[in-house]
C-alpha cells in the first residue's frame, strides 16, 4: 500500500492546528499579568509549566508505550480534545497563578500525545523521504508555535480571550481531522504488549545516541530563543528608542520563517543527508548564538534580518534528529523512541529557559543570549563522534 498525496498536508494541518496551544498563554502574556495581577517576571514560569507537562507527559507515555499500543489517531485525537480544554481554564474568572501554572502543565501534558504522536503517524506513512515528510510536519509545528502571536497582533482590538478561545477551537479541529481523515499507517508494526525495557534499550545503539544527544543540544537553545523573542525585540527598542517595533508580528514572522527553513532542510537532506543538513543548521544557529551581543549595536533592518536568519537556522535541524532517531530504532517501538527523546529534550528546555530568566537582572540583557551556544557546541560533538552518514 503506498501512502496517498493526502495524508501528508492532512497530517501537517492537523498538527499546526494543535501545537498552536503551545505558546498561547505566551502571546497574551501582558494581558494574563494585568487580568490576573501577576509579576512581570512570570515568563519563565509560564514557558516551564508547558514544558514541565510535556515532560511528564512524553514519559508516561513512553514508559507505557502508548502511540506503539494504540492507533496514533485515536491518541491524537484524545489529547487533542482535553488539550483544547486545558488551555481554555486560563481564561476562567478569579484564575490565581497556581491555576494559569496547572492548566498550562496539563496543555503541554495533552502536547505529549500531539507532537511525538504526530511524527509517528508520519512515519507509519513515509519510510522513504522521512526527512522531507518530518520537515513539513515540524514547518507545521513552528507555524503553530508562532499563529499565537499573529493572533494576538490581528486581534488587538478584541478581548485577549478571543486568543485563546481561536487556538482551543483550532485544536479540536485539527484532532477531529486527524482521527477522521488519517488511518493506521501501511508501515505501523504495533506492539501488543508493554515493553517497559525500551525506555532504557534504544540508548545502546550509537547511531541513535548521537542523532539524540544531537537533538539534546539543539533544544537547549530552541524554547529559549523562542520563548525570548519578544524580550529580544523589546531590549533591541529599548536602545533605539526611535524604533518602534511591532512585537506580536515580528515574534510571529521570526519564529515562524523557521517553517520554511524545516521545510527547504527536508528538500536539501534528501541530496545530502540528514546528518549534514542537521549538523550545518545546528552550526550556524551556534554561530548566532556567540555573535548575539553584537545584534543590537545593528541598524534596524540589519538586525531584523539578522534575527529572522536565526529564527531560520535555530529549528531547520529538528526534523533531521527526529529522521535520524526514528531510521535508527527498531520499528515496533518507533513511536517510543521519539516519544522517549522528546521527553528529555523538553526536560533540558526548562534548564535553558529559567537560567535566562534568572540571568535577566543580573547581566547585561546584550549578552544574555551567548548562554544558548552551550547546547548546540555539544550537541555538534555529538554528531562529530559518530562517523556514519
């Protein structure tokens, strides 16, 4: 059976309809802190508490092997579903910071069974062109993580519910579409019972070892440099003060050129490989990272253009780990695997995150950034060390 020309974009709207719940709480940030009477320093908290849910979630759900055991769809739309109504209770009256922090852990709990899920589905689908079929999906995955701030910007004359409400509906849709739409893949082998050793098993391979530890360094910089790209723009403002930059619609074009990078990867990986597509996005985003105090000393439509390159090169190498990991395991506990690095990779985003945080008042914010070139320069040891292509 060959997958249809419909299962594709089928599985990327679905999955950029669903991971919009990601940084929802994040572009109506100002307005939860007014509405709630919150401090300002919130931020790290607010990031960390999706992506401490996503943790626990990614390893629930690898521990009891569930996208493996289950149909990937059904999983999907489940999560989908309580993931659109969690991120709803922001929006309840009377919220309190512990509530915003629970209903924001329990979305990204719901992400575990969106985001890995998603992948597996891909990659029940398309054995061949994984790394094409990964760059759309994760291209799908920026696009969600940036539609947030479109929305906020678009809908600045409306209630900052109206944001959250959008992504909620988008989410079920997406979820419905998906468990409709999209059947059992013709290459799923699924487990039929709990295998609780492949949490630890899939590390032995070395291949797989470097494609993870890789991954690990990239996503220490990837949430943070997301999450701070407001507080990039608004430090940038704050020397110029005779610019005025637009943030909610720079924060949307920045984060989401990373789609298109994902996308123009996949195309590049399938003349030269994975590896090489993934080690030379990995390299340049290092680059930024170290060349990051001299940004703000640029004029304005350098360092814009300078700072949508990095928005570019700092996610084009997610889709390439997440081929190489998944081509390096076995196929019964694929979605496992993916589910098991994702897991680890968002438990280091939390680090990254909340030592920018505390960073904030304690150093030049020029230079708070230079801190993000310490994952991708071991995650590029990593791939040096294994010599297969």
């Amino acid at each position: 059976m060959k997958p249809t020309k419909s299962i594709l974009p089928v599985i990327v709207f679905c999955q950029f309809f669903c991971t919009s719940l990601w940084f929802a709480g994040n572009a109506v940030l100002n307005d939860l802190i007014e509405s709630y009477d919150l401090k300002t320093s919130v931020i790290g908290d607010l990031t960390s508490a999706v992506q401490f849910g996503f943790i626990i979630g990614t390893l629930a759900f690898a521990i009891l092997t569930i996208s493996d055991r289950f149909s990937p769809s059904k999983v999907f739309l489940v999560c989908a579903i309580l993931g659109a109504s969690f991120n709803l209770g922001i929006t309840i009256e009377h919220n309190q910071l512990w509530s915003i922090l629970t209903f924001r852990f329990l979305t990204g709990f719901c992400l575990a069974g969106i985001y890995p899920v998603g992948m597996k589905i891909a990659a029940d689908y398309y054995e061949k062109g994984l790394g094409k079929s990964l760059g759309y999906l994760v291209g799908a995955l920026v696009l969600g993580t940036a539609l947030p701030h479109l929305l906020k910007d678009l809908s600045s004359v409306y209630p900052w519910k109206s944001v959250i409400i959008s992504t909620s509906v988008l989410a079920s849709i997406g979820g419905i579409l998906m468990f409709s739409l999209v059947p059992d893949g013709p290459f799923r082998k699924a487990s039929h019972h709990l295998n609780l050793s492949a949490f630890f098993s899939v590390f032995k391979n070395q291949s797989f070892r470097s494609a993870a530890f890789g991954y690990f360094g990239h996503m220490w910089e990837l949430y943070a440099f997301w999450t701070f790209v407001p507080f990039i723009l608004k430090t940038y403002n704050d020397i110029h003060t005779h610019f005025n930059t637009n943030i909610p619609l720079v924060s949307f074009f920045i984060i989401a050129a990373g789609g298109l990078s994902c996308i123009l990867g996949g195309y590049i990986s399938k003349k030269i490989g994975s590896k090489k597509v993934a080690f030379l996005s990995l390299l340049l985003s290092c680059i930024c990272c170290l060349l990051s105090p001299f940004l703000f000393s640029l004029n304005h439509h350098l360092f814009l253009l300078v700072i949508l390159f990095w928005g570019m090169v700092v996610v084009s190498d997610s889709p390439q780990f997440s081929t190489l990991v998944a081509t390096n395991v076995a196929t019964e506990i694929k979605g496992t695997a993916l589910t098991i690095v994702n897991c680890i990779g968002f438990a280091i985003t939390i680090f990254s995150i909340q030592l920018i945080t505390n960073l904030q008042n304690e150093i030049n914010p020029k230079h708070l950034y230079i801190v993000l070139s310490i994952g991708p320069i071991l995650g590029l040891i990593a791939l040096t060390r294994n010599k297969e292509k």
